[in-house]
C-alpha cells in the first residue's frame, strides 16, 4: 500500500527546494564575484612580471567566468 501524499508536505518539498537552489546560486555568484577579483590581480602580476604562462592561465578562468555569465 502506497503512502498518500499531500499537498501542503508537496508545498512544504517545493518551498525547501526553491531555497535549496537559491542558496546555490548565491554562492556561486559571491564565489563568481570573488575569483573575477583575484584573476584581475593575478593578471595585473603577470604583465608585471611578464610571466606569459600565469597570464594564459588567468586570463583563461576569467573567460569561463565571464562567458558562463552570458
């Protein structure tokens, strides 16, 4: 015999789910936010520098930063 669902414990696993995914995204956009900061800066030492490699490789995870945003 199957247990009857009812609709306010359906509401109740949807409102849950919503913030669940809320939250995720929050934080994925304060983590976006935080790495677009530093990949700045690490790019800003590799001209500096002039360190070809840690500029590619910055550069890089900016792009995918930036092109998942669109």
């Amino acid at each position: 015999m199957s247990k009857q669902v009812y609709p306010v414990n359906q509401l109740r696993v949807f409102i849950n789910t919503i913030n669940d995914l809320s939250a995720d995204i929050l934080l994925q956009e304060a983590l976006d936010d935080f790495n677009t900061k530093l990949y700045r800066e690490k790019i800003e030492e590799a001209l500096v520098e002039r360190d070809e490699e840690k500029f590619n490789t910055y550069t890089k995870l900016l792009r995918e930063i930036t092109e998942d945003e669109n």
